[in-house]
C-alpha cells in the first residue's frame, strides 16, 4: 500500500457479543444529530422555541430514510429483483443504498405533517434546517467509505482511495479509485457554509435558504456523478441522478428567482413558532413585562394630579 493514498477500512462492522454495530448506521445518526443540533440553534435565533426543530425530527427522520431507500431501490431494482436476486435484499439499509433525493422529496413530507401539528411554516422549518442537512449529508457519506462503495473511477491521484473489496458476486476489486465520498462531504460541508453566509448576508426568508442548498449541491452532485463508476442507468449519455440533479436544480433556481421577487425578505419572528413563549423559564424576558407605575395604592392620587397641573418651568 502507497502511503500517499488513502486507505480503506478493513472492515465497516464491528460485532459487541451478537450485535453488529455498523460504522454505515453511525454515520447517518452523527449527520442527523448534528443536522437538529444546527437546525435549533437557527431555529431558536429566529425567534421560536428550543426543542420544534427536534419534535418535527422525529416525523422527518423516518420518512426520510424510507424515502432515501425507496429511491435506491426503484432506481436500482435489477440489485434486488430478476434471476440470481433476493428482493429481501432490498430491506437492509445498513449495507447502503440511500438516494438523497428521495430522502429529502418524502424527508419533507414528514417536515410537513410536524409542522401541521407544531403550527409552524414549512419554508421557514426549511431554512433553519437547510445547512444541518447539508452537514448530515457530508456525514452520512463517509459511511460509503466504511462500506467501500460508491467510489469513482480508477486513478492515480496521490488522494486516490485504496479498495479491496469482494462483491456479493464474487468479484474482487483491487486498485485506487477516485474518493467521490470525500469529493461529496467536502462539498456538502461548502455548500452548508454557503447557506449560511448568505442568509446572513441576504436574509433569506419564505424557502430561499432550503432552495439555495438544493441548486448549490446538485451542482456538485452533477460533477461527482460523472466520477463515478457504479452500476446505473442512462438516460442520452448521462447517468440517471445527473438528469435528476438538473431537474431540481432548474426547480430550486426557479423558485429562488420568483420568492425572491414576491416575498423578500425573512418571516416575522412572531409569525414563525406559536410554541415560542411556552419553552421561556419562569423570570425570563419572554416571562415578563417592563415595570410601570402603579395604577393605585399610596400616592396615586398625587402623581394624577402631578400630570395634570401645567409646568412650571420656563418655556
């Protein structure tokens, strides 16, 4: 092995008595930790309560992950269905197979029912979320790096990636290879500073954040796609996810260009999270009023008359 390249694990499961613990797994729950640690604190710098971003989670997460396998496995279907395939198979996600754009296309189906019953807006949940996604997804794809797969095409870069690997065929696949999982975090991890610096810089309101992480990574989605050498479908020469990221890409600019033009701007904080007071702790800002005078007892009597007798300074 070239030290100049990077390595493979040997292994991407490690087993505490007879239970496999899959560095896959652990990656897609660091990335969603760090996507509601992130989503909060913006959610929360916005004006709304402290624990919405994490009770939408819980409706999100799940429909997210069943909307990333659905998508994986309606795109990939020859893996798992014809001659010489399990279709059970097609229900063990810690082996990989996650498609970000189902994830994120039934992902916000989820967002939207947490926030039905939350009493928020969808677009403003969207853009506190925006660049967290951003951040799980450069997590979640170091997991493809622990399961060796999803690699590019063979190199001899010194960043090249070190595989050997035997596939569910037999096939053993030796050699270095273009690291698309290192290309793809790195690039998620810009694009969430991206979002970041120009919500700050632009006020982004009403969707725009969310939509401006979508158009800036399918950017680069389309150029890592093109890297890489798994099996896929084809549509007029391109990859199949090369013609979804410009489809959404189109989307995503669209709508950036027509809410930008009839809604700039950010919500009101008032209007974002009714929840908002409920999270305040008793004494806090949110929890009191600025003193005034007292309306009765001692002395009243003379301050009304005070008001109403005419200055006696000098004009």
């Amino acid at each position: 092995m070239d030290l100049a390249y990077i390595p493979s694990p040997s292994r991407g499961v490690l087993h505490l008595g007879p239970v496999p613990l899959r560095a896959y797994a652990f990656c897609i729950i660091i990335g969603v930790v760090v996507a509601v640690w992130l989503g909060s604190r913006r959610w929360v710098a916005r004006g709304g309560a402290k624990h919405t971003v994490g009770d939408i989670a819980v409706w999100a997460v799940p429909f997210g992950l069943v909307g990333g396998r659905l998508y994986h496995v309606i795109t990939d279907h020859q893996l798992y269905f014809g001659d010489g395939r399990n279709p059970w198979n097609a229900f063990k996600i810690w082996e990989g197979g996650l498609g970000i754009w189902g994830a994120i296309a039934l992902g916000a189906v989820g967002a939207w029912i947490g926030c039905r019953r939350r009493g928020v807006p969808l677009p403003a949940y969207a853009d506190a979320i925006a660049p967290g996604i951003a951040l799980a997804q450069a997590c979640g794809r170091w997991g493809n790096w622990f399961n060796q797969e999803l690699y590019g095409k063979p190199t001899t870069l010194p960043w090249g990636l070190e595989i050997h690997h035997v596939e569910a065929d037999g096939t053993v696949v030796d050699g270095i290879f273009q690291p698309t999982f290192l290309y793809e975090s790195l690039w998620c991890v810009g694009v969430a500073l991206l979002v970041i610096w120009a919500d700050r810089r632009f006020t982004l309101g009403h969707g725009r954040a969310f939509a401006l992480y979508v158009a800036a990574y399918t950017v680069g989605r389309f150029w890592i796609e093109y890297l890489r050498i798994d099996e896929a479908h084809h549509i007029l020469g391109l990859r199949l996810n090369d013609w979804t990221a410009i489809i959404v890409f189109v989307g995503a600019v669209t709508y950036l260009v027509v809410v930008g033009r009839t809604r700039p701007g950010r919500e009101a904080p008032d209007s974002i999270d009714p929840a908002a007071g409920a999270d305040a702790e008793p004494g806090s800002e949110a929890d009191t009023e600025p003193s005034r005078p007292s309306d009765s007892g001692p002395g009243a009597e003379r301050t009304a008359a005070a008001t109403d007798e005419p200055s006696q300074q000098p004009t």
